[in-house]
C-alpha cells in the first residue's frame, strides 16, 4: 500500500505498540504501523499545519488511537511513548531535535528506541548517536524512485559507545552485512566517483575507501 521506506521503518517498530512520528506528513507511517506492526497508540507531530491536516484526513476513516500535535520535535511526546521516528529529514536536523530534548525536555530519556531515516549527513547523525550514548542496533538500506535510503534504529545505553571511521561511514550494522543492496549502493557511489575523473585528493580517498570495504 505504501512505499518500501514506510513499510520497512514500521516494521522495526516492533514489538513496541506506542509511538510518536516526527514530521509525520501523511500520516502514511501511522496508518501502517496500526495496520501490520501492532501499534496501539501513537502521536503524529508535525510544526506545519499542511501537513499535519493532511495526515487528518487520511486517518479519519480509521479508528486508530491518534493524537496530533502541531509542535516541533519531540517536546510534545506522551511519558509512555515507546518508539519514536523521525524520518525524511537531514541527519544535522535530527540530530538537533534530539540534542534539544535531551538539553531541555528530556523526554527522550524514557523512550526506548528511535527510528532515523535521514536524507543526507547519515555519517554525522551516527556520530551524535555515538557521543551521545545511543547504540545502533539495525540498520537497512532501501533502493527506492532511484534514491538509496538509510534506516538507523538505536537505543540509549549507560555504557560509552566507540565505533570505528568506517563504521561511522558506511554503519556498522550494514558493514557487518555486506548484504547485496549494500554493495548496490557502494558501487553505485563508486561509479559515480569516477566518472568525475578527478584527480582531487579527497575524490581518490573516497575511491580508495569504497574499493576497500568490497575487495
């Protein structure tokens, strides 16, 4: 019914049933995660009222357990909220959100996991997770409309969490995996690379680094 994206970030819902959807547009994610991930409870959030009149109305057919809430971040979250995602922004942007709750509100505290998908800036979102005490549990990778895109889902620890340059770079789920979509998309990013023919420094250390991870 929905796209791959959608379908693969509800399922990694499970087997928690209350969540809070960041930017929850359409409201698409929600209606999914009710339908096939066994959600009872969740609250759509949204700090454009397009969007979130939007997802309105394409959930009043159902009788689902939502509650909307025009706000930015996850200021406006329930204290029994299990899950929550942020998806289809860039990783700086999330980054952000969760540094301001964990400055201010607080309320990510007594969640138990976060679900990221962000657009661009994957490396530097993995990077605040790390210094942030946020382990990486999972991660997937969907080819979709020609786009390559990464799910991160994490959950806070007491411990130190360290990983690596690559594993920054590339996950560390996923570098683990090396599943087929995996190696789609490295060949893909090398591909690219040199048809530049660059003789930039960085441009042949990324070469170097793609080619290294698939040899």
């Amino acid at each position: 019914m929905f796209s791959k994206r959608i379908c693969e970030i509800a399922k990694l819902i499970k087997p928690y049933k209350i969540i809070a959807d960041v930017g929850c547009d359409h409201g698409y994610l929600i209606i999914e995660s009710f339908l096939n991930s066994d959600v009872s409870k969740a609250i759509a959030i949204d700090n454009k009222i397009g969007p979130l009149n939007s997802a309105k109305k394409n959930l009043e057919k159902y009788n689902f357990n939502v509650r909307f809430s025009l706000s930015s971040g996850v200021s406006d979250i329930d204290d029994d909220t299990e899950v929550v995602v942020i998806s289809g922004m860039g990783g700086l942007l999330i980054s952000k959100i969760i540094s301001d709750d964990l400055t201010n509100n607080k309320k990510l505290y007594n969640v138990k996991r976060l679900i990221l998908q962000a657009n661009r800036n994957n490396f530097e979102l993995r990077k605040f997770l790390m210094e942030n005490n946020y382990q990486i549990i999972d991660e997937k990778i969907i080819y979709e409309d020609d786009k390559y895109y990464e799910i991160i889902v994490c959950e806070r620890v007491n411990e130190k969490i360290i990983y690596t340059f690559e594993e920054l770079y590339f996950g560390p789920i996923l570098l683990k995996r090396k599943d087929d979509i995996f190696i789609s998309r490295i060949n893909s990013e090398l591909l690219k690379l040199k048809k530049l023919n660059s003789d930039s420094l960085e441009v042949k250390e990324k070469i170097d680094r793609l080619e290294k991870i698939i040899c």
